[in-house]
C-alpha cells in the first residue's frame, strides 16, 4: 500500500515538474515577461484573487511596473498595459471571451459570459433592440418617475432634519435602489420597489458585494455555485451566523422566480403593460428553442439585474462625492442647472433632451464615469483563428521596438483602469477634473475620448450604454437642480469611493458605509 502511495506521489510530481518545464520554456508564451510562478501555475492567481479578496488587479499594475506594457499574468493569459492596442483587441467582431475568465458569472449561459462570438451575436440580437437609443428615450417616463421617487425620500429627509431629527441619507444604496428598480422595470416581469424601504435596501446592497465575492471563488472552482444552492438552509445558517449567504441565496431564488415567470407566462407578463427585455428574449426568432430554457433564462436574468445595479450605483456615488467635495465645480454645476430652466419650473423635471445640452454637467457625468469604472479589470479576448501581435514602444530612436506573436488561442487583455488612469492621457488622472473634457485642445480631446472606455468597445461592448446614460443624466441633473445647494457630506471621504477590490466591479473598504449625505 505504501508502494502504491509513494509511486502515485512520484507519478503527480512528475507530472507537474514537466508542467512546469513546459510553460516555462517551451510554451508559445515563454518569452512573455513575468513572474515565474504566475507563468507555472494559476494557483498565483487563485491566491490574490480569492485569498486576498479581488487584488490581482493591483498585483498585474505591480508587474507592469517591473516588466514593461507586456506580461504574462497566467499560464495562458498575456496582460497588456498600452492604450494604442485597445482597439487592436476590443473592436475585432470575431473575436471570443476567455471561458475560463467570465464563468465566474456561472455557467456562461448568460450572454455577458457567453466565449464564441457567434453565438455571442445571436443571442445579443435577440435583446438588442431594447437597448437601443430610440426605445430607451421612449421610455424615459419610467427613468424619471423612478428619479421623482428618489428627490421625495430625499426631500422627506430634508424636513426630517428641519423637524429637529437628525436625518443621513446612505445616497449609495438609494442610488443602487434607483438602478435596480429601473432595470428591473425594463427588463423583468416583477419590478422592484427597493426606492420604496426604509433603509434603502442596506441588506441587498450587501448582497450585491457578497455574490461578487463569491463569483470569483466559482471562477477557480466552478462547483462552488452548485454547492452552495444544494446545501440546507440550516446548515447555511450554521456556518454564516451574519446571514449574508441566505441572504445571497434568497435573492438567487427571487431572480429565479422572475425566469420563471417569462416561461410560464410565454413572453406575456401580467404585470407588464408591454414586454420587458427578458420577454423579448424568449419570444425572440433569432435564437432556438435550447436558448430559452430555465437555466438560460436564469443566467440573462441575473446578468440584466446585477449588471444593471452595482455600475450605475457606484458611478452615481462618484459623482455625489466629487462635486460636494469641491466648491468650485458644485458652483460652476449649480449655475449652469440654474439657468437650464426658469425658477417658476423647479419643482419640474428636467428631461434629458435639455440635460444632455449643458456641456459641464456632461463633463461630470464623463468624469463619474471614468474614476467610478462599472468594470475595473481586465477583459480577456481570444482569437480563435488567427495569431496576433504586439510591438512594444521604442524606447529611443536607436532602439526599435520589440514584436510579440501570440498563436490562435492566446488570451489577451487589457484594464479600463489602466486606460482611465494613464497619466499620459488624463494628465493629473485620479482627480476629479471636469474642465479636462471642455478646455483640452482637440487633439488632445480627441486621444481622451478614445482612450475613455466605461462602456467597453464594438459588439462586445455594454448593451446597456444608452440606458446607463439617461439613468445618470436624469438623475444627477435632477437632483442637483433641487438639492445641490443644501447636500452635504456626511462621515464620508474618498476612501468610500476608493477602489479597494476587483469583483470584476469595483468595490471599495468593506467597513465603507459609502456616500452619505444630509439635505438642510
């Protein structure tokens, strides 16, 4: 038996010595820079990102800074650090998303997971036309309605304070209830009401944090979702005193039961005075009958609710922070709000059409954007058929630059942050700078709006681009027109706004309270 055990143990240490061997020397990646034990083994990788809670990120900033533009982060995987290569990789529309990578969402069911491009575009087309420019205006009424709920749970505050009780406003979680309350109005047959608690739903903003955490474990081990929802609810609670995980599996149910609505219903929604984006996947012709199954409409149910929540949340919360924290640009905001419309209309909203028109609430709104990143990572693409290539920036004339040649295959990917925050770019680039975007000469101008990639680019880019816009337009350019002069910051510094962990969101401390204001 001992014989046994020991020729096993021998047998698996070979195995990985000759692993090892191979990615370090023979690979098609072996001359990539990096550190060696990122190019052995993905259990580096596992450690920063699961271990250390979402730092891979900053680690792959780290190695850039050792290495040069170009470093290979994983056995298989190229990270690359050059705002000129971004479109080289993102605009290419055939090309896939890493598998392994975007199975932290699940199982890739969903279209935002989905790795073949072809695929990828049918089943994007059969919800694309709810997203376009022309629906998303039409349905501004909703947007705005959402947004008069929230100034009323503001201006309650306000007379709160006014009635001698000491009033804070969590402006993060409302912003986050703002969203999903949209989204989930737009998309899915039950709409949420979160705008409409007393606390703002503080307990599924946790959840939104805690799942994003969770997604990076099933990334490393994709049994982890599985396991989870087939163990007990007793036993969970056991383990979890704080609650957290049932929390996380109660909202799993309720997306499960919005999925299982479209089915039963066939893309007609009783609640629904017109189909929602999930109806319209279902009842689409673009795609088969495999395609709308349970799980598939679990998976894009998930994908819609979660990806329209925590983005547009945490941008909102940037934007609140910024402009409060600086007099000058709450000023130069103010006036420009003022003079949008006359005072006889303020308790009017403004609709985006004359929003959309005042250049320096946009350049906040551009600013929000590119420090509060929906997604702050890195976005892997593979080229499926044909090698690719990168030349490294000639350090001097003298020295020419060196080529890179990655086999079909390859994973490849850049950061946002790292194009939001090059310095060469946006010069001064983690502070809050709206007059960057009005008075830059435009050449400059031009370099910025290419580099400036909250959205992603080309048919892998986010679906929700024109909805995100209105959202942010109608809500920040309403609510600083009412309240702008009388928010003030409460307990809250850039620390509650600060990137601390990449859950493929970014998500700051978790002793953040966020943004909270008071309204006088």
């Amino acid at each position: 038996m001992n014989m046994i055990f020991l020729l096993a143990v021998s047998i698996g240490i070979s195995i990985c010595t000759a692993l090892a061997i191979y990615r370090l020397f023979f690979s098609p990646l072996a001359g990539i820079p990096g550190p060696k034990i990122a190019a052995i083994t993905a259990w580096y990788e596992f450690y920063w990102d699961c271990v250390q809670q979402g730092h891979y990120l900053f680690k792959i900033g780290q190695m850039h800074q050792k290495y040069g533009p170009i470093v290979r982060i994983n056995p298989w995987e190229v990270h690359i650090q050059d705002p000129s290569y971004w479109d080289t990789i993102y605009t290419n529309n055939k090309i896939d998303k890493d598998a392994w990578f975007y199975r932290a969402f699940g199982d890739n069911r969903g279209t935002v997971g989905t790795g073949p491009w072809d695929l990828h575009r049918r089943r994007r087309a059969a919800m694309a036309k709810f997203f376009s420019a022309a629906n998303v205006a039409r349905l501004e009424p909703k947007v705005l309605a959402r947004v008069q709920k929230l100034l009323d749970r503001v201006e309650e505050g306000r007379q709160c304070l006014r009635s001698g009780d000491f009033a804070v406003l969590p402006i993060s979680h409302a912003f986050r209830c703002f969203a999903t309350d949209v989204i989930s109005d737009y998309a899915a047959p039950h709409t949420r009401d979160f705008l409409s608690t007393p606390d703002f739903s503080a307990t599924f903003n946790q959840v939104l944090r805690d799942f994003s955490e969770i997604m990076l474990w099933h990334r490393h081990f994709p049994v982890v979702f599985p396991i989870l929802g087939a163990m007990p609810r007793w036993l969970i609670s056991m383990m979890d005193p704080t609650g957290a995980q049932i929390a996380v599996l109660d909202n799993q149910a309720s997306l499960l039961k919005q999925a299982q609505t479209v089915i039963a219903t066939k893309g007609n929604p009783p609640e629904k005075s017109l189909p929602t984006v999930l109806d319209a996947i279902y009842t689409s012709d673009v795609i088969g009958p495999e395609e709308k199954t349970l799980p598939r409409m679990m998976a894009e149910t998930q994908a819609l609710l979660g990806a329209g929540t925590e983005t547009t949340g945490n941008t909102l919360s940037n934007f609140v922070y910024h402009v409060l924290s600086n007099k000058s640009i709450l000023d130069k905001l103010m006036t420009e709000l003022e003079e949008a419309s006359p005072k006889s209309q303020s308790s009017d909203l403004l609709d985006s059409r004359t929003l959309e028109k005042l250049p320096y609430l946009q350049a906040c709104i551009r600013e929000a954007l590119r420090l509060g990143m929906g997604v702050v990572g890195r976005l892997p693409r593979i080229n499926p058929i044909a090698p690719m290539t990168y030349a490294t920036p000639s350090p001097s004339e003298s020295t020419p630059p060196k080529t890179y040649t990655f086999p079909p295959g390859t994973v490849l990917s850049m950061s946002i942050i790292d194009m939001h925050l090059n310095s060469d770019i946006f010069p001064d680039p983690r502070t809050f700078r709206p007059e960057r975007w009005i008075d830059s000469p435009e050449p400059h101008l031009r370099q910025m709006e290419k580099c400036f990639v909250p959205f992603g680019k080309g048919t892998r880019g986010c679906l929700g681009i024109e909805l995100a816009k209105e959202e942010l337009t109608l809500m920040t350019g309403n609510l600083f027109r009412r309240f702008g002069r009388h928010m003030e910051l409460f307990g809250t510094s850039g620390r509650d706004v600060s990137i601390v962990h990449d859950y493929f969101a970014p998500f700051g401390p978790k002793d953040s309270k966020g943004v909270r204001v008071v309204v006088r």
